[in-house]
C-alpha cells in the first residue's frame, strides 16, 4: 500500500560518468512509478539493453520504456528541442506517440538549449588553445550560462506569446559574442537551424508542461515513489569535481533539491554507482590512467577505428600499461554513448571512491562492470605517494562473473575485493552489474 509524504531515492554516478546509470534506473524503475532527470541534457548518453537491443537516451528518463511510469524532466536539466525531438521519434519505433504523451511530464523551469548555444560551445572551447577542457559541444556550458546570468529561455517560455521574438532577441545577442570571438557563422546554416529549432518548439508544446517542483511534491504526497535519476558523475560536478575539468551543473546529491524542488529531508535512499575500474572523457586530472600522459593525449587524437587498426591484438596482462589501457577500453567497450570518443581507462581510485561517498551521503553502493575485470590481476588505489602516484594493493584474478545469479554463490576471489570496498567505504554493495543486458544484475 502506498504511503503518503513519500521520500525521494536518488541514482548518482560517483566517478566522472559513464558507470551505468541507464541499466540500473531501468532495472530499478518497476519499484517506482516516477523517474525524475534532475539535470544534464544531451551530453548524457544512458545506454539499456533488453531483448537484445541496445538503446541510449540523451535527455528522455530511463523508466521510458515501463508502461506506467512517469518520466519527469526537471528544473535543472538544459534540453535542446531539437535533439529532445530526435530522440522522441527514435523511441516511436518501440513506443506509440499517445503512451509516449502519458509518460512524458516536461518541468516548465528547464532551460532550452538555442542552436546558438552550441556555436558558443566550439567557440568558447577553441578560444582556448591547449587549455581546452573536453567538452561535448552540444551546448550545455553556455546555456547554463545564460540561465546563471539571467538571460535563459526556459521551457515555460514556450507557452507564452511573442515567444519567436524572444528567441530572435536571444539569437541575435549571441551573434554579437561570436563575432567577438571572432567565430566564422554560416547565415544561411544559421537560420536553417532556427527554423528547425521552431519547429521542435511546436512538437514540445504537445507534450505536457507543468510546474516541476509543485507537481512534483504533488506526487509525493499523494503517496507515489519517485526515483532522481542523475547523468554524469560526482568528479564532474561544477562545484566539486575537478574543476575546470568538469561539467556545469550540480551531479552530486545536492543537485536533486535544486534541479527538482524538493527539500533535503524528502530525500531517503541515495544509491552510488561505480564502476570496478575508472574511465574518463576529455582532458583533466585522473591518477590511476592507464598509460598517464600517453592514454591522455592518444585518446585526445584518436579514434576507435585508428586503436583498432595500429593495436589489433593489445592483451589486458601486457606490461605496457598504455597497451593494458588500451585492451582494457576495448574490452569494456569503453567509448562515449554520445561522442563516440575513447574513454580514458585505469584502476579503481579508493581515495576518489570514499571522497564521492562522503559528498553524496551514499547509503548504498552499486558496481558495475565488474565481470570486464575477469582473468585479470585487479589493482585498487589505496592512496598517493608523497610525489602524488598511485599506490596499489593488488587482487586476485575472478573468473567470468556473468553465470552469477545470486550474492551467495560468488566466487571467493570477487568477493575479497566486495568486502575491502565495503570495509573502506563503510558502505554495503547492494547490487552487482555482471553485464549490459537489464537481467545481468545480482540483488543483495
């Protein structure tokens, strides 16, 4: 029976993204009947495998494909209507356009992403040389920006009159910095996308638009459970990641208050997700890389059909940590669900993964992908030297985890390394990823 005054669980990545939060908001979703996109927008890339298909999501919650569910896209999150358009008609290919509607519930807060957003985005990024800090270029960081300073469109806009003169205004003032930057613009192209863009405008204002927060606390009371579901991860939060190298909004447990409307006492579970080793895209600081610089700069310039063609057999126990980087991402398939780039790979950060815990008030832990670690030495970092390397104890190679249904049953040598994260962290792990497919996963 449902309780009324429910409480708010929150899904959060805790490395720099890309740990899995699509599989498990889905594996989780039938506990709930709303999933709530706190923020982030096309820059996430959410993957699912069911029925063996593979789906990624931009900007849609991933409870999208349980009938029943309802799938709010909150406050925080910045949405390019175009790419929101995209992604809907690539979801009719599995589900109807009128469930799409029952499911689909748009905060009228949310900040929408201008086509010349994303101009700003390369603009910015190649105005600054060799400090450049990786971004998607899918104009996130500007429309933040806007929205900070006061000059943001948001969805809620689009309900108004004289909305086309407003985005002609904005277009017009974001023009003017990029010939500042002295970046070349294609009119033609420009307005090409405009229109485009006014087109997507038409297609949102037949998907429902409500008061985020209010519907949203609404629910709760009525006595719905709710489950936040977060994109990125904890080392790229604005605030406390690994600035500059990180993202522009809030990924860490804050960031469900301010991107949803909801008070810190409504929230009650917060599941941290990690994967059993670590990637990272773009530039910026990670001290367990494979390869160190080298990783760096070679995922930096190069791409998956270039790995493939100059390192064809690259074995995970070589040596050479670069080529152990390199067998390791191929291994995991590690390369962006959104940009296609290489993922920087390397080991399981300890000081990193208890510094997440501690930020978000994790009360359980999720691993992921611990079955790509089968028949490997496993290394975790347990700290730094006094010249800042890694220091590592090592572990015992497990075979393939994914035969596991059940916690009981793990092999000894897996569960060795369960229990010294659960001992450091002081935290239980309540669930086991042993695979992509939504039915590859081991409850406690």
């Amino acid at each position: 029976m449902k309780r009324k005054n429910n409480k708010v669980d929150v899904l959060l990545g805790l490395q720099w993204g890309d740990e899995g939060k699509g599989k498990i908001i889905d594996v989780l979703t039938p506990k709930y009947d709303i999933i709530a996109r706190f923020q982030g927008g096309p820059n996430a890339g959410h993957t699912l495998e069911f029925n063996g298909q593979k789906r990624v999501l931009h900007l849609i919650p991933s409870g999208i494909f349980h009938p029943g569910k309802m799938n709010l896209l909150g406050n925080g999150m910045v949405i390019d209507p175009i790419a929101f358009k995209q992604e809907i008609e690539e979801l009719m290919k599995d589900i109807s356009w009128e469930e799409l509607k029952k499911r689909i519930v748009i905060s009228s807060g949310a900040i929408l992403i201008m086509p010349t957003h994303r101009l700003l985005d390369q603009a910015y990024e190649a105005a600054k040389g060799n400090g450049k800090i990786g971004t998607t270029g899918k104009g996130i960081g500007p429309a933040y920006t806007d929205h900070i300073s006061r000059n943001a469109l948001h969805v809620g806009d689009i309900l108004e009159k004289g909305f086309d003169g407003k985005h002609g205004g904005k277009m017009f003032k974001h023009s003017y910095i990029l010939k500042s930057l002295k970046y070349d613009i294609d009119p033609e192209s420009l307005i090409e996308k405009s229109l485009e863009f006014l087109s997507a405008i038409d297609f949102m204002r037949k998907l429902r638009i409500v008061n985020g927060s209010m519907w949203l606390n609404e629910q709760l009371d009525a006595g719905n459970n709710v489950l936040a579901e977060g994109a990125q991860g904890t080392l790229l939060d604005v605030n406390f990641g690994s600035y500059p190298f990180v993202t522009s909004s809030n990924t860490t447990v804050g960031g469900v208050c301010t991107g949803l409307g909801i008070a810190p006492n409504r929230i009650r579970k917060v599941y941290g997700l990690f994967k059993a080793y670590c990637t990272r895209v773009g530039a910026g600081p990670f001290p367990t890389e494979l390869g160190g610089k080298q990783s760096d700069e070679w995922c930096a310039n190069k791409k998956v059909e270039d790995e493939e063609n100059i390192y064809p057999d690259a074995n995970i126990n070589d040596s050479d940590p670069f080529i152990q980087g390199i067998a390791l991402r191929r291994k995991g398939c590690e390369f962006g669900a959104t940009t296609g780039r290489l993922r920087r790979t390397g080991w399981l950060d300890m000081h990193l993964l208890k510094y997440a815990c501690m930020i978000n008030g994790v009360t359980d832990l999720i691993i992921s992908k611990a079955d790509v670690l089968s028949d490997i030495q496993v290394k975790v970092s347990t700290g730094y030297a006094p010249n800042g390397d890694p220091e590592y104890i090592t572990f015992s190679a497990w075979k393939n985890l994914q035969k596991h249904t059940s916690y009981e049953n793990l092999q000894t040598e897996f569960m060795r390394y369960i229990k010294y994260i659960e001992a450091e962290t002081n935290t239980p792990i309540t669930m086991i990823s042993t695979g992509p497919d939504r039915e590859q996963i081991i409850m406690r």
